[in-house]
C-alpha cells in the first residue's frame, strides 16, 4: 500500500504542479493524519481563526465554511512570513478574509517569492502592504507563468518599474488577468497610439481589466460619439464609459435633477468627459455652489462642464471673492466669471490682482486668506 500511496500522491501533486496553481495541501491523504473528523477539523479551524488570527465568532464562522486547517504548521508559517514583510494583524485578517486558501499555502513556496519579485522591482514594505491586502488573489497565480510575464507587458509600455508598481498599486488585478493584453490589442488596433495606451495602464488600469467584449463595445461608443482615438480625451472618455451602467445613469438623473437635459449631458460629455467620472457628491455640490450661491442658470454649466471639477475652496470662491470686491468698488464690469475661473492662477492674479496697483496688496490678501481659511 505504502508505494501505491506514495504513487497516487506524487501523480496528484504532479497535476496540480503543473496547472500552475498552488499546491493542494494533501492532509486527507496522510495515514497519521486520517483519524481527524470533518467536525473536529471544522472546530480547529474555528478555533485557531478565533484565538490566533483575531477575528470575530461571526466572521470566523463564515471563513471556517471556505476553508479547512488540521493543524497550526502551515497558517502558523503564513502568519509569520506577513509578520515579518510589515503586515499588522489588522492587514493580515484582511488577507485571510478576501483570500482563506492563503493560509493552507507554502509560505517559503508560494507567498515569499512572488513577495521578493515585487521587492526586487523597488516595492517598499507599505507597498507590498497595500497590493496584497487590496487584491490578495494575485498571490494565487504562478509567478513564473503569469505574474512575471504579465509585470514585464505592463511595463514595455510604461518603461519604468516605479510606473509598473504604480499601476499595480492602483489595481492589482492588473497583474493576474488575461483582459489587459486583449483589451490593450483592441486599443491598438482601433488606432491609440503606445503613449495613450501608456496612459491607462498608468492612471486607469481597472479599465482595462473588464471584459474584453465589455471593453470592445465601450471603444465603438467612444468612436461613434467623435472622439479621436490619437487623443488623451479619448481615453478618458472611455474610462467613463466603463464605469457602471447604474453609476452612469445615476449621474445623469443627478444632472437632470438641477434642470440638464438628456442632451445637455451628452453635449457637456462630449466637451469634457471628465464631467462624467465627477463623483455624485462632487455634482451635487458644484451645482449646489453655482445655481444657488453664484446664481448661474445650470444650463450653463453643460456649455462650461470643465468648471465642474475645479476645486469649490481652492479655486472658487477666492477668485469669485476678489471678482465680487472688485465689482464692489466699480474697478471692472461685466466679467466673464467663466473665463475668470479657467485661467491659470498666473494669469488670473496678473489680471485681476497684481494690475491695480493701490488695492493689489488688499486683494492678495484677500485672495489668500479666502485659499486658506488657517492663515
């Protein structure tokens, strides 16, 4: 029996090997190990999630559905080895929760190398930190057959590994999946050239993580609607398209709620995309700012869209409270607030500022203090 044995499970793990995944921990066919119960090894893992890793019965309960531990040796070394690269017990909990199978792993053979691969990169510890507990699926796949070849395709476009590790900060995803090399073909394919592409990978990479057909479908919408595949604008008009169907339409009502029509909104999409990937809070807000305390019709909003995602504190209301002082004191007349907001913070103090010379002082001032209330 003892060679049969020994057959079966080197075939198995042979198998397993070489599907590139993680080997299969194989208690249920050690002889020392086969008097365990499935209740008794349900009520170890119970255990041991409760009073080693911290979490709560309720929680523990639910992880102890998704995996099964017969002893402490291999979650014990997983523990360790995160302890060790700066995870607090907090990130290690948020690991194990989005990712259970972690703790059956081989640490030294599964989790340190592709750990090390990221280091060797210029990863910092925060860094690692931040890729494993925002998406820790990814120390699921190989790393020689997936990570490391899907790392160096991110970064024939981006050219840097400090740019690569950016990307994957932002979305891990991007390191494991399949869709970017489909989704970055069709890219090129429709005639965006490597430097936009490098544009995505860099500040939009969960764009092209989505479903290639999904994807596909968004390229035509941007197209049929004029924007010009050599173009950044195109890029940003795509990662609005992809956002959800329900988040989109969602914004739309919020638009049409302060008096936008369906046309208005695609008139303001089509002149800066941006309006569209605005968050709710930040419409509501810079409409709340211009109809009710500038007194703006909103309409005007969708001819001036860009105006939708400037800083209300920032940029707003200082400028507009110089403009109001100025206007106060008869100095200018019929100013185009638009105008007056859009332009560089050099140009708007050369003009409206710097130019009179008694009141420059005051209004700088002024200006400042309104910038940063704490001064």
């Amino acid at each position: 029996m003892l060679p049969m044995f020994r057959y079966c499970r080197k075939t198995l793990f042979s198998l397993n090997h070489n599907r590139n995944l993680n080997p299969t921990p194989f208690y249920f066919l050690q002889p020392s190990l086969s008097f365990i119960s499935s209740s008794e090894q349900h009520s170890f893992t119970l255990n041991y999630l409760i009073n080693i890793c911290g979490f709560s019965p309720e929680t523990a309960s639910k992880l102890s559905n998704r995996i099964r531990l017969v002893n402490s040796e291999r979650p014990d070394s997983v523990l360790a080895l995160f302890r060790t690269h700066g995870f607090s017990d907090a990130e290690i909990r948020r690991v194990i929760d989005g990712y259970p199978r972690i703790l059956t792993s081989r640490s030294n053979k599964t989790i340190l190398p592709k750990l090390n691969f990221l280091l060797s990169k210029g990863a910092s510890s925060s860094d690692l930190v931040h890729i494993v507990t925002k998406n820790p699926r990814f120390l699921y796949f190989g790393l020689q057959n997936s990570l490391t070849p899907r790392y160096y395709f991110i970064k024939s476009f981006l050219h840097s590994d400090h740019s690569t590790l950016l990307s994957i900060k932002s979305c891990p995803g991007i390191i494991y999946s399949k869709n970017p090399s489909h989704n970055v073909q069709v890219l090129l394919e429709n005639g965006v050239p490597e430097s936009k592409v490098a544009i995505s990978l860099r500040y939009w990479p969960s764009s092209l993580v989505v479903f290639p057909p999904i994807f596909k479908n968004a390229v035509e919408e941007a197209k049929e609607m004029e924007f010009s595949p050599n173009n950044t604008v195109f890029i940003v008009a795509l990662r609005a398209k992809l956002m959800r169907k329900s988040l989109w339409q969602r914004k739309v009502d919020l638009y049409k709620k302060w008096g936008w029509s369906e046309e208005d909104v695609i008139s303001a999409f089509v002149r800066y995309p941006w309006c569209m990937l605005a968050s709710e809070a930040k419409i509501e807000a810079m409409m709340e700012y211009f109809v009710n305390h500038l007194g703006w019709k909103s309409h005007m909003l969708a001819q001036q869209p860009v105006l939708i995602m400037m800083s209300v504190e920032k940029r707003l209301i200082p400028r507009a409270f110089v403009l109001q002082f100025l206007q106060s004191k008869g100095l200018i007349k019929d100013v185009n607030l638009a105008g007056a907001f859009k332009v560089a913070e050099k140009t708007f103090l050369k003009k409206y500022v710097n130019c009179f010379e008694k009141e420059a002082s005051q209004l700088l001032k002024l200006y400042e203090e309104r910038r940063d209330p704490s001064r």
